[in-house]
C-alpha cells in the first residue's frame, strides 16, 4: 500500500465501511490523518447516502437494537453508554448520530458506529414567572443546520395549570430551548407563534412517539391534531433549524378531509401519512420542500386479512433499485411495499422486540467529541506518566542510588 498513490487510496477508503476504516486508522499515521480529516469524513458520508450503503434501522422499545439494511436479518443489541438507565431512548437520528433522552434534562450526543458518546450541558426547565404552572409535555428534535455544519437539539415544554391528570387544563406558555453542537449551549427562543400553546393532545402525541420531531429539508416537523380553537384540521408545524423560527408547512390535498396526520422522511423528503379510520392509509411525499403543488401521492394501502387494523405507518427507506420501500406497520412489524405491483410483502427479523419505534440511521465518521473534554483528558494522562516517572526516580532514589547528571 506504501507504493499506492494517495488520491488512489483516499478513493477506495469512501468505499469503505465505517468499520474497516476505524481499523485502518492503525494501519499508519498517514492514514488515520486522512480518515480523520473532516473533509474526507464529509465525503464518505456524502457517497453512503447517495449510494444507500452503511444503512441500518434502529429499534426503539425497553432498549435499542440495530439491524443491518441490507440483510435485515437480526436485531442486535446496541451496546451504548448508559443503555441501562431505565427510560433512556433516542429521539432522533442524524448523519450517524443518535440524540439520546436519559431524563428530560440529561440528553446525549452518540455515534453507534465510533462509540462517541456525548453529554449535553443540562439546561434548567423554567415556568413562567408569576403563574403557579408545572411543565407537563416535552417535545424533542434533532437535525443539522446544513448551511453552518451545526447540530442541534430543540427542546419545547408544555407548561398546564391543571393538577388534574384526566383534564387537559389551560395550556400556557411553551419553553423552547435549541442546543448547539457548535458552542456547546442552549438558548431560549423567543419568538414563539400563538398556536403553539394548542399543541399537545394527550390521545395523540403518547402514541408511537409522534412528539419527536421529523427531520426534513433542514426542518423539525411535527402534527397538531384538530383543535376547536383552530378549526378542523390538522396542521403540520416545523421548526426550521437555521433561522430557528416556527414555519407552518403546506399539506397535500387528500380526497377525504376526515383523516388522522403523521409525518414521517424519506430519504431527506419529508412525508405525510393519511390514515382513514384504520381503513387505509394514503403516503404522499414532498418533492421540493415547502412547494404545496409537489406533493405526490406514493403509497396507497388498504386493510386485509393479514393486517387487520391499520393504526399507524412509517416509511423507513428505497430499496437499492428504488422500487421498493421499507415500512414499519402498527410498531410490530415490517414489510416491502413493492411500488410498481402495489403489493406488500412481510419482513421477519430475528431477535426484535414485540412493540418498537424504528428509524434510519447511516454508518458514519462524524465526530461529537467535546475538544475541551478531550484537552482535560490529554493533559491528565500528561500529568498521570510525569507522577508515574517522578514516582519511579524517587523509588530509585530511596534505594541509595544517586542520579548521574
């Protein structure tokens, strides 16, 4: 390999799986600068979602499994730090990195693919001053603001009035913070529009986790079911992640209004899943975000013997030849939906829960590692061998040994 020419090497490396490459970084040192690199990272995360390789569906219950994409075969127990911790979940993927919940104030940063694991600050929940509120609700997100290379976490507390756990209450302010990767630290976001305070319902939001945020087009999205305040229907609000300000997004025209909302991404376009009383359920995809007139109806399914209700849908991912899409159906199972016959084939994969969240995550080289936390960590082993060879010159001294200068 000392005789290949760089630009040769570099070229196979994007080829590689994040594995092989994490093994190579030993190989030498000129090779663990080139794979360090953020430019080559960027790279090869560019070439694995363009060609749908390094794919693995996450699984969401009492603990995470991932499975390979492209064997979707079995489920394999992801081994994070904290994995214990009861109520520890992820709530959004991005670029190959989990957002982690452990408690609604102590969130994480985690890259499967290079064990990174990172603490975010902990960031108080506040009430309103003046009013005698308790935070209810808690809404999650996280993405990448393309334009700055910057991750970020949102944050958004529902504070009610009521004690009343059956009764929904007054719902009063809502508290949005947003975490930056970049500076690591949050900031309170101010600019909040009136109907986010009718958000929340309770019937919806607790069901399949629909209060973590959608990412798509640079955009945390999520459903406000139909509210007597607003009118009936359903809306979709996004928090667009660059200028972190709240944007309502347009919705395709369905043939029957009465219909319950999720949304859902596919391959970076964002997607709303009509569902008609369990009956069928309509999938229609964005294909320039923002754009109402490019909605396009991708998915039409109706209920049969072999799925006897239809509560809820997500698309995962294309197959490789693109004529195909991965589903998850009701939290219990898969299926391939073939786009052209229009049928619907099952997948059984060893060792998965029996109820789960699934997402898409990408192998990738994205490093979360906090410099500062790192320097610390350089500096106390510097310190640690400067004890080590103070420790063993007095050992040597107090044997009546004399130092020859």
């Amino acid at each position: 390999m000392s005789k290949v020419p760089m630009d040769v090497v570099t070229d196979i490396f994007h080829r590689l799986p994040v594995k092989t490459l994490l093994r190579f970084r030993s190989l030498s040192k000129p090779y663990c600068s080139l794979i360090d690199d953020p430019d080559f990272t960027n790279a090869h995360l560019d070439r694995s979602i363009k060609t749908r390789s390094n794919l693995n569906i996450i699984l969401k219950g009492l603990h995470l499994y991932s499975v390979e994409f492209d064997a979707l075969d079995n489920a394999v127990p992801i081994d994070y730090p904290l994995s214990s911790g009861a109520g520890t979940e992820a709530f959004g993927s991005c670029n190959g990195i989990l957002a982690f919940r452990l408690t609604d104030k102590n969130l994480a940063l985690y890259n499967p693919s290079t064990r990174q694991f990172r603490r975010l600050p902990v960031s108080e929940i506040d009430p309103p001053p003046g009013d005698s509120c308790k935070s209810g609700y808690i809404f999650y997100g996280f993405g990448q603001d393309a334009k700055t290379n910057d991750y970020k976490v949102v944050r958004m507390v529902q504070f009610n009035k009521s004690d009343d756990e059956d009764d929904e209450g007054i719902f009063y302010d809502y508290e949005v913070k947003v975490y930056s990767l970049k500076n690591d630290s949050w900031r309170k976001i101010t600019k909040l529009p009136p109907y986010l305070r009718f958000m929340f319902q309770f019937f919806y939001h607790l069901l399949h986790r629909r209060g973590y945020g959608v990412l798509a087009g640079g955009v945390l999205h999520w459903v406000m079911p139909p509210r007597i305040e607003l009118g009936p229907r359903n809306r979709i609000v996004g928090f667009d992640l660059g200028n972190e300000e709240f944007i309502e997004v347009p919705q395709p025209e369905c043939a029957d209004k009465n219909y319950l909302l999720d949304v859902a991404a596919l391959e970076g376009h964002l997607c709303a899943v009509c569902n008609y009383d369990q009956e069928k359920i309509d999938l229609w995809t964005m294909k320039e975000y923002g754009v109402k007139q490019s909605w396009t109806k991708l998915i039409s399914i109706q209920r049969t013997r072999t799925i006897t209700t239809l509560t809820f849908l997500k698309p995962l991912a294309y197959s490789k030849q693109l004529d195909k899409v991965l589903v998850e159906i009701n939290s219990q199972k898969f299926a391939w939906y073939d786009l052209q016959k229009k049928k619907m084939r099952s997948v059984k994969i060893g060792g998965s829960p029996g109820t789960f969240g699934a997402e898409v995550y990408i192998g990738s080289l994205i490093q979360i590692e906090d410099p500062k936390r790192l320097e610390i960590e350089k500096q106390n082993e510097q310190d640690e061998l400067k004890n080590r060879n103070r420790k063993k010159r007095d050992d040597f001294l107090s044997k009546g040994f004399k130092l020859v200068l």
